[in-house]
C-alpha cells in the first residue's frame, strides 16, 4: 500500500528517583523475608541468607539486525518460484508494460479482514498475516509487515523473497525502494481498485522524484491471472433483512437524510463502498467475511434513486422485496465501473 511512517527509536527505560534504585542493584533487608515467611509457610527459607539484586533497566538500546541477516527457515539456493515467474511474464504483456507490480492486502472495499478469494498477497507470497504490502519487481521480490509478524513471515516466505521489517531503523518504505532499485522512469503497476484516492496520489508523488510514472491495471488483476482455477469462489451466502426493531431507523429515512445532504454540497450522486456502510445504509447483514456481518456490495445514491451492486444469487425474496420498497434497484456487482464511468460521463 502506501509507504509505511518512518520508526521510532528505541532507547533504555527511564527509572525514576522514587524507584530508590542506588548504583546497578537494590539490596531487599533479609526481613522483608522473614516477615513473608510468617504468613507463608512454604516459602524457601533459604532466601533469608542471601541477599536478592534487582538490575534497573541500564542496558544498551536494542538494535534489530536487518532481515538479511536473520533466515532461520530458508535455504541458501534459491528455488525458482513459480507464481513469481508466472506474474513477472505478465509484466511484458502488450498493454501493461510494467517494471513493478504492487500487491496490497485489502480487497476492492479497503477491508482488513477479506474473503480468501481476494488474499491476493498471501497466494503470491505465502505469507498469511493479516497485514503486509509486496512489491514485486522483474528481478526482486519484496514484503513489508508490521512487528507482529516479523517471525511469522520468516518462516513462511521462501529464499526468493526479501523481509522488510517495516518499522526497523534503516528499513525502506515501498516508494523509497523503489525509488532505488528500478532505473529512472521505470513504470509501477496497481490495480486502483484495492489503493484509495489519497494512498495513490501519495504513491505517484512519491515514485515521481525518480521520474516513474504510476500505471493502473485492473481488467484483469495480474494476480488473479495466475491464480485462475485454483483461487477459491466469491462468497455467496444470503443476504439477511436487519429488522428495524434493532435497526432502530428504516431504510428511506436514512437514504432521506443521505440525499439531503447530497443537495447541501451541490452533489448529485454518492458512491459507496465501505461494507459496514452499505450494511448500516440499507439494514441488511450478510455473511461474506468471517467475523463480520458483512456482503460484498457497492451502492450509488443519487437524488433520485439508488442502485445496489451485488452477486443477485445472494438476494432472497425477503430481501429483494425489502430493497423494492426503499426505492433500491438491483445490479450485478461486476458492473460498478460502467456505472461509475457513466456517471462521470454525465458530470456527476
């Protein structure tokens, strides 16, 4: 995703005047534990002779090694990777010509928590935390995460692969690396679908000071080219009415309120594609993502109408007559971008 903040340094911990901590050591009187002793008869008596050294926290900062020199589960040769052989043939493809290829976690609606059908970085690289950005580039292949991962992710990316420890001192973020290993005005591909509005712009303005230029690619995403036959289904369990006694407010009060607010910014139209959005919207639940009560969805609001993108297989008769009486048209969710593109073309 978009690059990752610079770390923080770590020093020693501080102790203050009220620890009594004198020199490197605090000396306990032998009669604390004599007294102890007293109410619990079990403990060891032989703490009573010797006296007991508490170290105060005086040791140097901890400094992390780069993850090159840690690979506690790779071998030495690299094994040819396949799924990176494959996505790197892609790159020479007539209309992509691409040096780079970055592989975000999130899916289509900047979820956390996604469908397996959209892990598309944990298929590419193996590494299944919930967090990560890879970067793949015609020679090198790369994966950000977090401190909560740094273990995990040695132990399942192979030796094609670089760690990067993101928030370790000296550790790149995905532009700056970039930046230093592509020759100048090399071409970086995304698919925009799964990058916000700001993280892209954030990217281009970054990858620009090496003069690259950001390439959008989303009919196919390169990832599910290779994945193919063996990338798991969309889910398509029903979708369930949330009844308004939990609701508490129905559907065309809230699409009310949303569209008066449309006309208070001169805005004719709204597009929505957060999942716990469209769920609160239109009180409906599903159950697409573990954990969530969540379906996969886009919904546009216009001043007079609403339309709902979603797989109709997951549409129950409950459901579709609750959507037909809020004024909410249905529509296959693979056709948002012609409808978005179609709004733009009548400058909403």
């Amino acid at each position: 995703m978009h690059s990752i903040s610079s770390p923080a340094v770590m020093h020693p911990l501080s102790l203050s005047a009220s620890s009594r901590f004198l020199s490197h050591k605090l000396l306990i009187p032998s009669s604390f534990f004599s007294n102890f002793k007293t109410t619990h008869q079990g403990f060891h008596t032989n703490f009573t002779k010797v006296p007991t050294l508490i170290r105060n926290c005086t040791s140097p900062p901890v400094s992390a090694k780069p993850s090159s020199q840690i690979r506690w589960n790779r071998t030495k040769k690299s094994e040819p990777d396949k799924k990176l052989q494959a996505l790197r043939e892609l790159f020479s493809r007539p209309g992509i010509g691409i040096d780079a290829y970055i592989i975000p976690s999130q899916d289509a609606h900047q979820s956390e928590f996604i469908a397996e059908c959209y892990m598309r970085r944990a298929y590419i690289s193996g590494f299944t935390g919930s967090a990560g950005t890879v970067v793949v580039t015609k020679e090198k292949a790369a994966l950000w995460t977090d401190g909560r991962y740094f273990l995990q992710a040695e132990k399942q990316l192979n030796s094609n692969w670089i760690l990067m420890r993101a928030g370790n001192p000296g550790v790149p973020t995905t532009s700056e690396w970039l930046n230093d290993v592509l020759a100048p005005g090399a071409k970086v591909g995304v698919d925009p679908f799964l990058f916000s509005f700001d993280a892209a712009e954030e990217l281009k303005e970054a990858i620009a000071k090496k003069n690259h230029k950001l390439v959008y690619l989303y009919n196919p995403n390169l990832v599910d080219e290779i994945w193919k036959g063996s990338r798991p289904m969309p889910p398509n369990k029903p979708i369930r009415v949330h009844e308004l006694k939990y609701a508490g407010v129905d559907v065309a009060s809230k699409l009310s309120f949303l569209r008066s607010e449309l006309l208070d910014t001169c805005s004719s139209a709204i597009i929505v594609s957060m999942l716990d959005e469209i769920a609160w919207l239109l009180n409906l639940r599903g159950s697409d993502v573990p954990h969530s009560p969540v379906m996969y969805a886009y919904l546009i609001v216009e001043v007079d109408g609403a339309k709902l993108f979603v797989d109709n297989s997951k549409v129950t008769p409950e459901v579709l007559n609750h959507l037909e009486n809020a004024g909410v048209e249905l529509k296959p969710y693979d056709t948002i971008l012609s409808e978005v593109e179609s709004l733009a073309a009548k400058g909403c």
